[in-house]
C-alpha cells in the first residue's frame, strides 16, 4: 500500500496550488530519485518525444534531462484543477553545456491517485533560446525558488 502524499484529491483551490509549488520545489531540487516518489510506481509520462513509465523510468529520464539543462530553475502556476486532476503552466530556465541559455516554456496535465500520488502526466514544451541578460529566474541553486521571488504572471511571462 501506498503512503499518502497530501494534499489528496479531490482538490481545492489551495490544495491545488500547493500541489503545485509542491511538485516546482521537487523538481528544483533536480534530484531524480527525490522527485520520482511523487509519482505511482507505474505512472505514465508524455514528454515531449518521450513516454517514460514507472519510477526507474522516470528517474533515468530525468538524470539525462538534467545532465543536459544545466542551472534549472523551474516556475509552476495553477491553471485548472478539478477532482484528482490538475493542468499547470510552466517556464524554466537552463543552459546547455556551451552557455547558451534558454526559456523552455509548456503546459502540464496531472492525474492523480486517492494518496496523492501523480498517476499521469502529460507535458507538451517548447525551449527559446535567450541571451543571459534576459534571464528572469535569479535565486540560489541550493533551494527552492524563494517565496518573494515572482511568479510566472508577475513576470509577464
């Protein structure tokens, strides 16, 4: 059996948003294995070109990511939610290995399981290349975006 990872569905507002900023700290952590137990053992991904499924998958998966995004910083921001399902929209920021930096921009759809766990997760992306001065993501590598730093709608982005 599984453990619970609240908030559980169905969703609220709130829960919904600290679902959210839940799932943009974990993946600021850009730690594979960390960010793997957010989902079921058998969750199902769409990203991209990939179709990752289960947790070793998405583990590799995200090694590879961020073995090749370099200085991530990641934005979530509620769009919708309803019932055990919610859709983000997100902006990150990375470089490659060349120092060129990019704004990867996309939309999310999550699926939910009765503890929490995101059973679902289907990412449409599209990376923009930017020159460094027009990055907008500036907080400290070692931690989750801080809560005065601003949000993708404060950003105009």
């Amino acid at each position: 059996m599984s453990a619970d990872r609240p908030p559980l569905p169905p969703f609220t507002r709130e829960t919904a948003i600290q679902k959210v900023r839940g799932a943009e700290d974990g993946w600021n952590s850009c730690d594979p294995q960390r960010v793997s137990l957010a989902y079921t053992e058998d969750s199902r991904w769409r990203n991209r070109a990939e179709f990752p499924q289960g947790r070793a998958q998405i583990v590799e998966f995200l090694t590879r990511k961020w073995a090749r995004e370099l200085e991530y910083r990641l934005i979530k921001e509620l769009w919708a939610w309803e019932g055990n399902r919610i859709a983000v929209r997100f902006a990150y920021e990375w470089r490659d290995d060349s120092g060129q930096w990019y704004r990867s921009y996309g939309n999310e759809n999550w699926e939910f399981d009765e503890h929490g766990l995101m059973q679902v997760r289907h990412a449409s992306i599209n990376d923009r290349p930017i020159a460094e001065s027009d990055r907008k993501f500036h907080w400290d590598r070692s931690g989750p975006r801080p809560a005065d730093h601003p949000g993708l709608s404060d950003l105009g982005l």
